[in-house]
C-alpha cells in the first residue's frame, strides 16, 4: 500500500507542476483510485456519494454568506468601516496600522475570505498610509497579517468546507474560532505598539484627537456593521439559528443596509449577484473534487496506511502537530487556503482520530496553518494581494510580513499548548 501511496502523491505533484488547477488534480487522483482499487463498479457509487455530500444544507450558507459580503462591499462598506475605525483607534500606538489590524478582525466576520479582506482593507488604507508616510513594511505586514483573519474569525468559508469533509458541526467550529481570532488580532495589535513605541519614526509624529464630532460619526459609520455582525453571529452562538439561516438573515440584512446608504444600484447588485455565482461554483466544485477524493482514498486504505505510518514513527501528539506546521509552510508556497484544505483534510482525518484529537479543535488549527499559508514566502497568496494593490517591491511586502508569521508560528505552538482556547466557548455554549 506504500507503493499506492507514494505513486498518489507523486502524481498529485506532477500534475500540480504541470499548472492544473487544484479541483481537477486532486479529483483526477480520486477517480484513479477509485478505479485502480474497483474498476469501473467502484465508479458506480460516485453518483450516491456525490449527490448525498453535496446537497448538505450547510453548503447553501457558503452561496449567502458569500452574498453578503459581495453586497456589503458593493455598498462601500469597508471605506465607511475604515475610516470609522481609523477615528476610534488614532491615539493608540501605531495609529492606522493598528486600524488595518482591527479593521481587517471586524471586517473579517462578514467576509469570510482571507484574500477578500486583505483586497477590500489594503485598497483603502493604503492612499491613507503613503499619505502620511507610514513605514512600508509594517505597513505591508499589518495589511497582509490583517487578512488572514478572514479565514479564522467567523463567519469562515474555509471552516465550512472543513465541516463539510470532516462531517463536524459548523456552529462549533464557528465558535471554536472566536476566541483564537481575537486572541492572534490582540498579538498583532501588541507586536505593532511594541515596534512603534520603540522606533517613533515608524509612524508620523504628530496625530490630531479626535473631535467629539468625528467619534459620533464614526460610531454611526460603525453601527450598521457591527448591528449585523451581532445578529448573524448571536444567532449561531445563541443557538437560535444554523448558519445557514444566519447567512440567509445577513444576506437580508446587508441589502436592507445597502439600500438605506442609497450607494446600491442594479449594475452594482448585478456585479454582485455575478462575483457569487462565480467564486460559489468555484468553491463547491472543489468541494466535490475533495469527496472524489476522500471516497478514493477511504476505498484504497491510503488512511489506515497513513495511520501505520504515524504509529510507527512512534510520535507523539505535539510531534505530530509540530510536523504538520512544517508541512503546512511549505504547501503554502505552492496552494492556495482551498486547495490545502482539500488535499490533506482527507489524508489527515484518520490520523487524528487515532491519535485522539478533537476534530473541532483541529479544524481550528488546520485555518491557523491555511493562515500560515497566505504568509508563507516566496508565493503566499496575500503576499501578492498587498503588493498588487500597493505597488511597493515583493522584498518590502514579504521582509514586512515575517514577524507577523513568526507571531502566527509561535500562537500556533500555543494552541497546541492549550487546546482549550479553542474548546472553551464551544463547551460553554
């Protein structure tokens, strides 16, 4: 079965080097196995399988949550956001650095995407940054560290797919992320005081307070998001709703708020009826690439396999843990958050249930390493998404954004230290 495996995963590479997209590799291999192992009666069960997994309830929150955010962003919603942000955070150490940090955590928990927050904040903050002559690399690092948070605090594209491969609920996967998000968010806005107060010149020296006027505006710029954010999260947490329901009460919800801000015409409601169709195709194709996959290597054994492999190298389970951040950082410079999670959930699953870790607890820490992916040099997709609307050289943005994964590296070896950061709210709730 070595022999099986090894032949899987080089074709995988092969084919990923060759330039085929993620989807179409990894439900290539599937079917192979699938075939290798039962020839064509084995493909008879696709249609079952196929059908059973992706008509999940669950997957329609993917197409709503997604709508949501189009709506919002289509709106102007993360100018309004920014600059409400930028008013309330200003005498703090750091001033719109920290107003990328915050702003991309808050922006985050109607967006859901890492790259799309990293885009929506980065696109606005940085006229604002270039203006007052703000440090290039931390400014870079901040916007790019910043966007990872979309994948970890909820509501999260990527944890969704994760409930859907591993079959765990996503209401506690949502709320596993909670605390962890805001905990990484807090290291970030510690790092950038730090750095700041330090060496002054990073920042401009002279920052104007806040008018009582300025804050009421900017309280009332915030109101309408965070009201939102409340609703659709309150529900899950409260138990009041699935978050398939919550996303269809955020979809609702962000029209309504769209419309009374009067910035939301056909051609814009019509770009974002479009971009959802095209990124929910996109993401539940790859889904039903992933459960080819995971059907195929459920038939072939490559799990039990994998299982005897780990069990003979005799590692514990925070070896174990500290293998895969490795592994992790060095898929990061090839895949992107979908791809990663798709290819190794399968693989991985039968592991960690013989080694006896939690799978919501684990699906919290697969994000961490989806994050250390976006991050990862030379190729971390956010990466390119800051220096693409930046305009500064690739050595600024990735020399800016290493202390940042250096802080995501070492809360990750944390968590590993105390799972109970991310089971706690679940247990309470």
């Amino acid at each position: 079965m070595w022999i099986e495996f090894v032949l899987l995963v080089g074709a995988l590479i092969a084919l990923l080097v060759a330039g085929m997209w993620v989807p179409f590799a990894i439900g290539i291999c599937g079917l192979a196995i699938l075939y290798y192992e039962g020839g064509t009666m084995a493909m008879r069960a696709l249609g079952l399988v196929s059908w059973g997994s992706m008509t999940s309830f669950t997957l329609t929150s993917i197409p709503l949550f997604i709508f949501m955010a189009e709506i919002l962003g289509q709106s102007g919603v993360g100018k309004r956001f920014y600059d409400g942000m930028s008013v309330l955070v200003r005498k703090l150490p750091g001033g719109l650095l920290q107003t990328n940090i915050m702003g991309s955590a808050l922006f985050a928990a109607i967006c859901g995407s890492s790259v799309a927050t990293a885009a929506s904040i980065g696109s606005i903050a940085l006229p604002h940054l270039k203006e007052r002559q703000y440090d290039q690399k931390l400014s870079c690092g901040s916007l790019a560290a910043g966007g990872t948070l979309g994948i970890l605090i909820p509501p999260s594209i990527t944890m969704i797919i994760y409930g859907t491969l591993s079959e765990t609920s996503i209401s506690k996967l949502f709320m596993a992320g909670l605390v962890p998000g805001i905990v990484l968010a807090s290291l970030y806005v510690l790092y950038i005081s730090v750095r700041t107060l330090l060496n002054p010149n990073l920042v401009p020296k002279h920052v104007e307070p806040a008018s009582r006027r300025e804050v009421l505006a900017a309280i009332t710029s915030l109101a309408p998001l965070t009201g939102l954010i409340l609703i659709v999260l309150g529900g899950i947490y409260l138990g009041y709703s699935t978050p398939t329901e919550a996303a269809a009460v955020g979809s609702m919800l962000s029209l309504i708020i769209a419309i009374s801000w009067r910035e939301l015409t056909l051609e814009r409601l019509k770009n974002a009826v479009v971009s959802t169709v095209n990124v929910s195709c996109t993401l539940l194709f790859i889904i039903l690439a992933a459960i080819i996959f995971s059907y195929g290597i459920e038939l072939g054994g490559v799990g039990h396999t994998l299982v005897e492999g780990v069990t003979n190298l005799s590692l514990n389970r925070f070896e174990f843990l500290l293998v895969l951040i490795a592994v992790y950082l060095v898929l990061g410079c090839f895949l992107d958050g979908a791809g990663m999670i798709v290819l190794t959930v399968p693989l991985l699953l039968p592991v960690i249930h013989a080694m006896q870790i939690d799978p919501i607890w684990f699906g919290v820490f697969v994000v961490l390493m989806l994050e250390m992916g976006m991050l990862s040099p030379p190729f971390g997709l956010n990466l390119f998404v800051v220096q693409g609307v930046s305009g500064w050289s690739f050595p600024t943005v990735v020399f800016g954004t290493i202390p940042f994964l250096v802080i995501l590296v070492a809360f990750a070896v944390l968590m590993i230290a105390f799972p109970q950061m991310a089971l706690w709210l679940p247990a309470q709730l």
